[in-house]
C-alpha cells in the first residue's frame, strides 16, 4: 500500500507519517496469482455447500496457526492505544460480529460515523466498509481501526504510542512463540504489518452458512407456511428484494478466488433528503464522500449480506431504523419520509434514489412474511461457535 492509496482511505497526513515509519505495508489485491504454500498448520477450507472458495492475497496465505493468531489478535484489548479496546469490542459474536449499536464507540469514547458491519463470511466481500470503494482487501481496511483518526478515534494507535503497543506483544512469551510459529523467517515477527495479515487471516475463515434457511434448501428440512412465502417474494419482481440481495450471500458485491469481473455496485435507498434535492446528512453523505462525481454518488451506501440479519439490528449504514419491519416499512413506501427535525425531508421524492423501490409493492402481511424468511437466514451455530470465540474467556480454557 502506498501513501495515494493511503490518501484514498482518508489517512491524514501525521498518520501517513507514523504508517511509514511503521513500514505498514500490505498489497493491494491486483491478481489471482495462486497463493504460496501457507507457514504453519496446513489449512483446509470446510465450506457450505454451494460457497466458492473465497480469494487469498498472494502475500497473505491462509494457515490454521495464522488464522489462531489473528483470532488472538481480534480479542486483545492491548492492540489498542489505550489498551481498553480490541477488535471484538464493535464485532460480538452473538451478534454475528455486530455491536447493536446504531454507531460504535471507539477506544477514546468517540462515536464513529457508521454503524459496525458484520463479518461473517468477509472474505467474499470485493469492499469491506459501506461506502469507500478503495478499501479493498481485509488487509487495506485492517489498517483503518488502528490507526486512521480523522473520524473517530477506533482503536487509537499512533506516532506517540506505537512502540508501547508493539512492545505488550513483543514481552510476552507466549505472543513471540505464536508470532513466530506464523512467522519463522523473520529476525522480528512481531509488527504490525504482521498483525494486519493475522488479523485478515482470522477474518477471513470466519464464515457462516447453516441457517435453516440453507437446510432447507439441501433437503434437510422445510420452512413454515409464513416463511416459504416470504421466500417467494423475497425473489419476486414485487418485492424486488433479490435484485440487491443475490447469490449464495445475498449481496450484489461478491468474490471469490475464480472470479474474472468483480462488480461493487452502491446504492441510495431513499432515506433522506435534506435539502429537498436528494442531500443526506453532511458528516454521512455516503460513496459521495470519497468520490465526489457524480454527484448521483450522494445516499449511496454497500449492500450488506443479510445473512445473520435478524441479529445485527439497527440497520442501515447510520443505525436509524430499529427493525426489520420498519425496514421493510420504508422499503414498502419507496423510501422514508422524515417530517420533522434537523433531518426533515422526504426521501421518497430524492432524486438520487435507486428507482427499483418504487417497484415495490408489499402489503402488511407480505412484509411480516419476508421478515419471517429473513429470520432463518440466522445461523445459530455461527453464533457460538467456539471457533470464532474469545479465546480470553474463561470457557475457552
């Protein structure tokens, strides 16, 4: 990664300073060069049916002793400047890697200015935040919590206190052995550059796809009467819901390693429009944000994967609808119409907006039914399995 690409993350300038001083690099995903032999424990993908095997960066080989190491790395708190916060403290697993807050909290206390995105099955995703298309690999965005501090300060780690965080890492016995076992052929394992490639690892091999939902789907079970007529319109052209939310992760920006042309569509759903010309609120205008034309860049947000969904509320990219059904709600009335405060304006009518909701033609009783498929889209093992759990926790030992 180079200073431009750093420019493109929203690095400021002192922090692009410390990342050089850091030698954080990690390579942009150019390629499907096929990967090196991984370091460590050999690894074996053990994926649902139907999933692809997903893309690995020629630099970063998966391995099983790299991704215990990034699981390490995601729930220790001493990753941050402070040392109050880890990864995990804005991804819960019982949440599927959300926080249920409409925003999170960074290690300094400070708000963020979107809402925390699951991770479950990431490694497909072609852009890992909702709306910067240049953060493109686990291992680019890995690099944003830790030390970009123009929004909100994550977890904090700076010119000022790099060496002390490196330092709680490179003490530690235990730590040098892990690091060392991942990373044999360095005179020093420990840094951070070594982190962000454990860190992505983890993220990488943490994937869900057994929901009833997919069960179903393999004939090893049935949904109910509610929930297979909420199928049928979730790829119905009245519900339109499938036009976004395809293929086996529901999301219209997916990857994989056989993957020839990746799309990264964004989309704007109609949720405000401030000035009453299709404006969203200023400090969260979305893709127009880092890409100021076109000016239809203005509301547009990722599409999320809805797996897991029911467990990651609030929704949206600021956390402003609480539920399913009031998602489903604005969805149904071709956007939201917001009548009064400092947000006031009718999104219906924003001229930005992706003119597929108002193809949507959904009565009560159609949205209850689509709420009803979107639940078992929820992977309840995913939910507690002790693979992606702390290991910290006392039940981990």
């Amino acid at each position: 990664m180079n200073r431009a690409d750093l420019k493109l993350l929203g690095v400021g300038a002192a922090v692009l300073a410390a990342l050089a001083a850091l030698a954080v690099t990690v390579v942009i995903w150019r390629s499907h060069a096929p990967a090196p032999a991984p370091t460590g424990t050999a690894w074996v993908w053990k994926l649902p049916k139907g999933f692809p095997e997903p893309f690995v960066p020629a630099d970063n080989p998966m391995s099983e002793a790299k991704f215990q190491l990034g699981r390490h790395l995601f729930y220790d708190k001493r990753l941050s400047g402070n040392g109050t916060m880890a990864c995990a403290s804005c991804h819960l697993q019982r949440l599927a890697f959300t926080d249920g807050k409409a925003l999170a909290t960074g290690s300094t206390g400070d708000l963020t200015a979107r809402s925390a995105m699951s991770i479950a099955n990431v490694a497909y995703n072609p852009t890992l935040t909702w709306a910067n298309p240049s953060q493109s690999s686990l291992e680019i965005q890995a690099v944003v919590p830790m030390f970009v501090e123009n929004l909100a300060v994550e977890l904090g780690i700076n010119e000022q206190n790099k060496t002390e965080v490196l330092a709680r890492f490179q003490k530690n016995p235990d730590d040098r052995l892990r690091f060392k076992a991942v990373f044999p052929d360095e005179a020093e394992p420990i840094s951070f550059m070594n982190i962000v490639k454990a860190i992505s690892a983890f993220e990488r091999g943490v994937i869900s796809g057994d929901s009833k939902f997919d069960r179903a789907q393999a004939g090893e079970g049935s949904l109910s009467n509610a929930e297979e007529r909420g199928r049928q319109l979730f790829y119905s052209e009245q519900a339109q819901c499938s036009t976004c939310h395809s293929g086996f992760n529901f999301s219209d920006q997916t990857m994989h390693a056989q993957s020839t042309r990746v799309e990264k569509p964004f989309h704007n759903t109609g949720l405000y429009n401030v000035d009453g010309q299709g404006a969203y609120p200023a400090d969260n205008p979305g893709l127009i944000g880092v890409m100021p034309q076109p000016a239809s860049n203005m509301g547009q947000f990722r599409v999320p994967s809805l797996r897991n969904i029911a467990v990651t509320a609030p929704y949206m990219h600021d956390g402003s609808i609480a539920t399913l059904e009031d998602v489903l709600a604005v969805y149904a009335a071709h956007g939201r119409n917001i009548s009064s405060g400092p947000l006031k304006g009718d999104g219906r009518k924003n001229p930005f907006k992706d003119t597929r909701l108002d193809k949507i033609q959904l009565s009560a009783q159609d949205r209850a039914d689509i709420v009803a498929f979107l639940k078992t889209l929820t992977d309840e093992s995913f939910l507690t399995n002790p693979r992606y759990a702390d290991p910290f926790a006392p039940e981990s030992h």
